[in-house]
C-alpha cells in the first residue's frame, strides 16, 4: 500500500516549520486551558452537532427498514441484517472510505484558500467511485453463492441475495454521495445536508411503514424505499452545489477531474482500506454469529445490537467529520497548536457523550428490546448482551474520532496497517477464541472484538500524542502544492 503522507510516528522528529501568527498561544496554565476548550468547543459542535445529525438520519434510513423487517418475520430480519452487514457494509465501506481521501485533500485546500480545486476533487472522485460500483455490481449479483460460501444458512442466503440484486441502485447512490458529503463539509456548509437528510428520513419512515407492513410488500417494498431515498438526498444536495451556492468551491463540471487520477486512486484506496478495515470488523461480528448453534436467534440478536451501536457510531462520526475539517483545516492554514488542541477537545467530548448515551441505555435495558424484536427469546438474549453493548458505545465513540485525526491529518495508509494488526491479527482471533473453543458464544465473540478496538484506540492516542504537529502543518504545504498542480517544495515526499 503506497502512501501520500509521512508515517505519523516519523514526525516526532524535530522540524524548522514555524506556524502562522493566527494560531493559538501555547497553553500554560489550567486558566488557558479552560478559555481555549471553550473556545475550540464551539467551532467543534458548530461542525460536530449538523455533522451528528446528518450521520444519524442517513443511518437510520437502513435502521428503519431492519426495525420493520423485524416485524415481518425472523428470516425477512436475517436476511435484511446480513444483506445491510455484509454486502451493503462491505460496498458502504469502500464508497465512504474512497470518498473521504477528499476530507484530507479539501479540507487543507479550503484552510490554505484553494477554493478553486475543490470541485475538481469532488468529480475526479465521483469517477472514481462510479467506476468502483461497476465493478462491486458483482457482489451484489452472486450474493447469494457468496453467503453460502461464507456458511451462512441456505434460507438466510437466497433471501439475502434477493435483498441484495434490489439494493443495487443504493450501491450507485453511495458513489456519488459522499465525495458530495466530503466537498461540504471541507466547506463547514453542512447544515443543508442535515436539513435534506432529516426530511428524507420522515418520508422513508412513512413509506416503509406504508409498504413493508400496511400494503404487505415486505422486504421488496422496504428496498423500493431504502434506493428511492438515497437518491433523493443525492438529488437534492447536487440541486443546492448547482444552484451556485459554494461560491469559487464549484466552476461547474471540468476535464480536469480526468487527469492525475491515479494519483488520486492511490490515496483514495489508503483511506478506503484504513475505513472499511473499521466497518467490516463488526460486520464479521454478525457474520460469525450465523455459525453458532441456534444461528438465526443469534443474528437477530446480534443485529439489534449493532443496529444500536450504529446509530451511536454515526454519533461518533459526526465527531469524526467536524474534527477532520478542524485538523485538516487549521494544518492547511499552518496553525498546528490549534489541530493539536482540537483533538484534546473532540476526545474528551467525544467520551463524554460515549458515557452519557450507555448510561441511557442500561437504564432503559428492559424496554428497548422489545422495539427491535417480536421475539421474546431474541429479547432475552439482546438483554444479555447489553452490559457489552454499553462498554462498546464509549469505546467506540472515541476510536471514530481519532480516525478523523487521521483522516485530516493524511495519515490513512499508516492507520490502515495499524487497524490490520489490531483488529485481524488480534481482535478477531481472540474473538474466535472465546466464542468458540472457550464456548462463551456471541459473548465470547464480542469480547475479543471489542478488546482489539480498545487496543486499537489506544495506539491511536498514543500517534496523537508523539506527533509532531509543526511539522504535520509543512506537509500539509506541500501536499496542496503537489494536487493543486505546483511545484513542490523541498522534502515532498
């Protein structure tokens, strides 16, 4: 894997690179602290809260369909959670980890005022993408030889792969909606994407209940629903970028987004891999619960946990989002303190709202089940289960957050091999383990999987920690010089 930036753990060595007069003032005292939280604070939430917002209804879009398949019957639930895991997760996590490469690239390009290249990112990635759905068609085709190759049960398959060949045109709309998302959000203009997902989730609501449940369609009428409002909110933010409102950001499309595309390949498949390293870990949870005994309880379960746990991760990606713009941002306009400190607020925000939200849910432990599961035995067991879904929404609502760090920063390819070693090497063989040779089940699984996050988290910290973040601010230089088509400076790498 080839990356665009320095190794993080490189930096930590001195440099000459001596940031802008606009950056923050060293901190040195508890007073100093306390003014400059407050004050990074509010440019955080300003980003962080729409940023919350947009990831949780864009989330609950899927959420919604998978609370009324569980209302159809216990295989229409199989087979909607292991289609939205496995085969929308897997094309989810390439699509959004190809597109946020223009976190890095357009946030550092907006802070050092190249407004101009920012469309011509977003199209070169929409290119990029489009041809990358083409060639992920095929998992969505062979769905159904693939699950039973993977040893999921012949009934949860073939309904799965059918859910599946109907889910094609949301692969589509994941093409063209996230170098959308990232081109806004470098731009902090992200409370129109708040507004257009949260009126396009009310609309899937109704129309899911009306379909699925009222007109009894189903699982075919919950995926008519689920492409149409993915395209809506592709429709409706394109209408908004060409209606002029992002100033010099948009020129209208261009030849350009044709040229230096491999280039843009290579970072946009370092950042591909670092996130979907992170999003197929706990799609292989719900995998591996299809071969314990009792399979389609277990995945029922399993998926009512982690439909949760998502809804609380987009949480965490909303801080994810806000804090690669700050980093990205204040690095492309060489105020290295200030990326410095932002990432001590968003982590301490970020396990506070972790805290607040499993508090919530162990208080709320007998009633929530029953929402997601007719099923008083898959109740039962999601019950069992919520002590480690609660440890898991605060472990998982930091680890998102530092992801940003490294996504603003450009560091995907160096946190990609960190997220093997954690979560593949260690995470899940130690999750195996437990469940299996140590017959602790779906407990045991999760253990282990959710100890290789822990691990993986507190590397994390640690790179955040060693970095040198004056000379993050020189690279950052020379990386808008090298994509916006200028000489680069000395020591480009």
């Amino acid at each position: 894997m080839e990356s665009n930036a320095e190794s993080p753990l490189l930096t930590s060595k001195s440099a000459h690179f001596t940031g802008d007069l606009e950056d923050i003032p060293p901190i040195n005292g508890i007073n100093d602290f306390f003014v400059q939280f407050g004050i990074e604070s509010k440019k955080l939430w300003y980003l962080a809260f729409p940023a919350i917002f947009t990831s949780v209804c864009q989330y609950s879009l899927g959420a919604v369909t998978q609370t009324f398949a569980g209302h159809v019957g216990t295989l229409d639930l199989a087979a909607f959670s292991v289609e939205n895991s496995v085969i929308a997760g897997f094309s989810f996590g390439i699509m959004m980890g190809m597109g946020s490469a223009l976190e890095t690239l357009c946030g550092q390009a907006y802070g050092a005022g190249q407004l101009d290249m920012l469309g011509i990112y977003m199209q070169r990635s929409w290119v990029i993408l489009f041809f990358s759905a083409l060639f992920m068609m095929i998992f969505y085709i062979f769905a159904t030889p693939l699950l039973l190759l993977l040893g999921q049960t012949e009934a949860i398959s073939h309904a799965a792969g059918k859910m599946a060949l109907w889910m094609i045109p949301q692969l589509f709309a994941y093409a063209f909606n996230f170098p959308i998302a990232k081109f806004l959000q470098a731009q902090s203009k992200i409370m129109v994407m708040a507004y257009i997902a949260a009126g396009t989730l009310v609309v899937h609501t109704f129309f899911s209940w009306l379909f699925m449940l009222k007109l009894g369609w189903g699982l075919f009428g919950g995926a008519l629903v689920l492409n149409l409002s993915w395209w809506i909110m592709v429709i409706a933010q394109m209408i908004y970028i060409l209606s002029g409102t992002c100033g010099r950001a948009w020129s209208g499309f261009s030849w350009a987004a044709f040229s230096g595309l491999w280039g843009f390949v290579k970072l946009s498949m370092a950042s591909a891999i670092m996130l979907c390293l992170e999003i197929w870990y706990f799609m292989v949870l719900v995998l591996f619960a299809g071969y314990l005994k009792n399979a389609e309880i277990a995945v029922d379960a399993l998926s009512v946990c982690t439909n949760i746990l998502g809804w609380v991760v987009m949480v965490a990606i909303g801080f994810n989002a806000a804090i690669s713009v700050r980093v990205s941002n204040e690095l492309g306009a060489a105020h290295p303190r200030t990326a410095k400190f932002s990432i001590v607020v968003v982590v301490i925000s970020s396990f506070v709202v972790g805290v607040l939200l499993a508090g919530i849910l162990v208080i709320f432990r007998h009633q929530y089940p029953a929402i997601f599961a007719e099923s008083i035995e898959v109740q039962q067991v999601v019950y069992a289960l919520t002590p480690l879904l609660a440890a898991c929404i605060i472990i998982n609502n930091i680890q998102p957050a530092l992801s940003g760090v490294a996504i603003g920063a450009g560091w995907q390819a160096v946190i990609a091999y960190i997220n093997i070693t954690c979560y593949y090497v260690f995470g899940i063989p130690l999750g195996l383990a437990l469940g299996f040779a140590a017959n602790w089940g779906v407990k045991g699984i999760w253990i282990g999987m959710m100890t290789g996050t822990a691990v993986q988290t507190l590397v994390l910290v640690w790179i955040c920690y060693r970095t040198n973040w004056d000379k993050e601010a020189s690279m950052a230089e020379n990386r808008i010089r090298k994509w916006s088509g200028q000489k680069e400076v000395e020591g480009e790498q």
